[in-house]
C-alpha cells in the first residue's frame, strides 16, 4: 500500500490483535526480551515486481541486495544488530535463473552486514514476482531507538545526504538519455538500486544513549510525521537546511532535490533527535558514519502530532506533510 | 514450486549463502543459540492465490488460520514452541476487508497457541494475493526433533490421522453434490482448511529425548523421504500400516484414502522416529495428544537414502516413493 492507506489498513489490522508485551506493530521492528539478557529485534519487508521494482530496470543482484537493505535499514533504525533471515520467493515456472541471482545479491549485503539467511521457501506463483525478507537481530536492553522517544529540546538530524534515490527513480521513469549520460547518474541509479544501512551509525546513536530514531524510507517529511505522532510532539522542520545529495542537485537543480528528499522516500538514511547539549560529541561520533545534519527541532508536546515543514522562510504544508504535493 | 523441481531450487539456493552456525536450510526450521541458553527456532512459509488457496473454496478467516498453522506444525515438528509471528501481505486494493478477516482467521489460532503477531508488512500487488508468516519459537536446548535423527533400528510412527486433507481438497476439486451432502463431508473439508498443528506432540517427543520428527506437509512417503535422505537411512515405509482417517475412507474408499495419506499432503500430523523399546512409552505419552501409529522401521544404514514403500506385501515404489503416481 502507499500513502495514507497503508496506515489505516495497519491500525486496523493491529486493533484484531492483542496487545503484545513487547514493543510491536507501530514502530520499525518489534523488540523483546528472550532468555535472561537478550533484546530480540525482527522486521519484515515485502516487495513486490511492477510496484517495488521493475525487472527491466533492476538487476536480480540489486534486487536481492535491496530486499535485504531495507529490513536491515528498520534495525538499524532501532540501533539493533543483524541477524539471522528468513526469505520467501514466489517465481514464475522461467524465474529460477532470476532467483538465483538475487540470492547471490542478497549474500554478498550479507556478508557485509553479518546477515545469515537461516531459511525461506520459494513457491509459485502465477503473478508478479515476490520476495520476502523478515530479519532478526539483537540489540542492547535499554538501549533501544524508538519512533515515540522524541521530547521537546530535542534536535532532529539526518545522517549522509538525502534525495539520492529518489532522484534515480525519477532518471529512471524519465529515460532521458541526456541526463541518464551525465556522470553523476551512475551514483543515483545505484543509491536507488543498492541502499547502504545505516547499521553502524544506529548503533552509535543506540551506544550513545539516544532514544529516538526512524529510517528515511519514505520522505523526510512523512518520517518526522511518525515521530511526531508517536512521541505526541509537534515538530518544526527545515527543509532548506536539509543535506542534499550533491548529484541530484546538479542533474535536478535544488529545488527538485529539496522536493526528492522532503517527499521522495528510500534514502534509508537515519532520521534521529538528539538533545541540544551533545549535538557536537554525537556529530563527531557519527563522522565516519555518514555525519549528522540538524534538520529541525522538536518545539513542544502535542497529541497526536504535528510536523510544521518550512521551506524559504515560511511554513509551506502545516499540520501533517508528506501526502500533499510539496 | 512442488515436487522435485522445489528441492533443486532450495539446493541451488543453500550452495549459494554461507554456511549457518546452527541448524539452518534443510530441516523444518532454522535454530540457533541466542545469549545464555536460549535456542531459538524460525520458519517461514509464503502461501499464493490459486497455487495454495483459492478464495472461492477458502474463507479469509480459514486462509488466516492455516497460513500460521503450515508454520506452527513446522516448530511443531522441531519440537518447540510459539512464539513470535511477522506477516506480510500482498493484495489488490479491493482486498482490504479480505485480509481483515484473514487476520481474525490467524489471530483465532495465535490465541488458541500462544502465538503472538508482533509486525509485518502490507503491500499493493497486481497479482495473486500473497501470504506469508515468518514465525519464531524456542526449544530446549540439546531436545531438538530433527529430519536428520533416524538411526537404524528405530521404528517410524505417525501422530492422529492421515489422509483427511487431501480428502477434502479432493471433494473441492472434483464438486460432486451428492458427496459435498455425506456427513463426513464437513469434518474432512475442516481438516483441509483447518489444519491443526500438533504442537503439544512435538514437546512431547522432544522432552523424552526423541531424536527424529517431520511435519507432513507433503504425503507420507515424500516425508519418510526427508528423513531417510537426511538421516542416511533406508526405510520400509508399510502403507497398509497407515492410521487412515475414518471419513476418508468412508467417503472414497479404502484405496484411495491410502493413497491420499500416502501421496496427498497437508495433514500436518507428525512422523517421528522412535526406539522399539520406548513405543510402548511414548504412545501412552501421545494418548491424549493424536496417540501414535507404527506405520514403517528403519532397516538399516545407507548413504542419500532410500524408502521401500510397502503395499499388499509388496514393494510397490521401491527407492524414492512419494512423486510418481501410486
């Protein structure tokens, strides 16, 4: 599902259930407690030919490596540790060579990750092709990064640079061989193709003792609605002082990559709150990991949420951005 | 995929990923020693519109419980129990009352088994709706059922009933009014779509220290396969021998009640490999629990495998019984 839909159809799924004792439906991943000291973490991603990827424009490779990058992307955004998988594919009867390929993908992120795949099955299917991925890992106790742990004083950044991806997608939907010529499209194209998770840097933050974090796999702005809605705070961000991918500026100009980083999605960036006093020691920590970016601020409670998104000195969507044109 | 083009696959797709640490592809579920001295235990299982259910014979709330029940007889056969789930969905926007149900359908039996959904995934697809639970588990340490346990001397023996799924799926298939309209008719669709997972027999089995057990997912003989593949055994697997579910037979017949116990599938019971001098034992600890038929004995050592499938006192599919016709 996309857009507000997908939110609706979750909360109600989640009300037919009963309440789990861990941390569950709502945030990234689910987190609990197993034996005496073991913060189990699991996610699970599901993509799906012709609405998450096309096979005309990406390789089985990169699919493998993307359906893992994006369930690693939801620990990492919990500061949680990979982990074993679990994989499903339903093929066509022809696809076997394509499957095969993409587990080769989906081992080489793995072997960089210290991902295992433990198990899977693969069926048929007389449709698009489907792969799921569910992840497990481990984090601290205690040391967990929540989409709700967001408090007034609290800074947001993001880490790296954002519109990268989406800036690929629209050189993609586009196909015009000008700009798909130009040298920095490769970088897009494979921001899009190959997301890196930020594993190293969710951890830091984790380590550090920060609360709150989400990954950017839909825009800035929808992911600071999250975290504005779970925490019941009201949050002001800057789009103007977001930190934008250098190649998607100069192939798109500023404006168009301010709009792929506020509303275009599968960055798999972190977006995190960090109380003003140790914005400088948690920057430094994060300086081989991507940097960190202050992006906005956290001005108050407020149930139920509220992202005021600014953009050339005025608040141009107010309330809950991201669904709405920029 | 079915048959043997599933197994090529999976072979083709283990070659490819590093070697697991603990008990990974190849056996019912994936295991492996988390902190101080938990051993936990996952499986996954995708099921596909039209390959594995069909929503005009399937009701949501049916497809909702069997897709967690093909994953709870998983743990079932390893002897653990639930447990965490992840669901994921694939469905066409029209869909969304479908999987509501379906939820109620899963969430019915997570309750009955201590099966709690703590995440998952919604997604928009083109094609055939697409389930699929990834579910975790614990087991004891050092008690793990698994395919790979049968030695020679053991004999073979199955939980309950065999037979009654394929039975129904045959009464659906062949929509026969006068047969639909026969009392035992009811009980035997309920077993096609209502599997019930025979977790309680698997603690069983595992807290007396048994070695050997494999959920029947496919028929029997393709199960005593696994085992004898794995364990490097050959078995004599007696047809006759097989607790044949008593509708079945009433319904179709003695023949073919044998030959969908044998060949059919999705019974979910459990065969399991026991020493002759703990039957007696174990099947008054099964009492209550499906009991405990004697159906085959492993006759001796032998490298890859081999089942010798009996039938009216003769060798009917010597070798490797279970995917030609019987």
């Amino acid at each position: 599902m996309s857009g507000s839909g997908e939110f609706e159809l979750i909360a109600s799924l989640a009300g037919r259930l009963d309440p789990a004792d861990g941390l569950g439906i709502g945030d990234d991943a689910a987190a609990w407690m197993v034996g005496a000291g073991t913060l189990l973490v699991a996610t699970t991603d599901m993509l799906v030919e012709r609405v998450h990827f096309r096979l005309d424009w990406t390789s089985p490779r990169d699919l493998g490596w993307k359906a893992l990058a994006v369930n690693l992307s939801d620990l990492a955004a919990m500061g949680a540790m990979p982990g074993r998988a679990l994989v499903s594919v339903a093929l066509l009867p022809g696809q076997t060579a394509i499957v095969e390929e993409m587990y080769d993908g989906l081992s080489e992120l793995g072997r960089l990750t210290g991902t295992r795949v433990v198990g899977g099955d693969t069926v048929r299917t007389s449709g698009p092709l489907v792969v799921n991925v569910a992840l497990l890992g481990e984090a601290e106790p205690g040391r967990l990064l929540r989409r709700d742990g967001a408090v007034p004083g609290d800074l947001l950044a993001v880490t790296g640079a954002v519109g990268a991806s989406a800036a690929g997608l629209a050189l993609l939907l586009e196909a015009d061989p000008e700009r798909l010529a130009r040298p920095e499209a490769a970088q897009l194209l494979a921001a899009h193709h190959r997301p890196n998770p930020r594993l190293a840097a969710g951890r830091t933050l984790a380590s550090m003792g920060l609360r709150c974090a989400i990954d950017i796999s839909d825009g800035v702005a929808s992911e600071a609605w999250h975290v504005a809605r779970s925490s019941g705070v009201e949050i002001a961000l800057d789009a103007d002082r977001l930190p934008l991918n250098a190649g998607a500026v100069e192939l798109f100009g500023r404006e168009k990559a301010c709009q792929f980083a506020v509303a275009g999605g599968e960055d798999y960036e972190l977006l995190f709150a960090v109380p003003e006093a140790r914005l400088a020691e948690v920057t430094a920590a994060l300086g081989e990991q991507g940097g960190a970016t202050v992006v906005g601020r956290v001005i108050g409670q407020r149930a139920g949420g509220r992202v005021d998104l600014l953009h050339a000195g005025r608040v141009v969507e107010p309330g809950r951005p991201g669904y709405v044109a920029f």
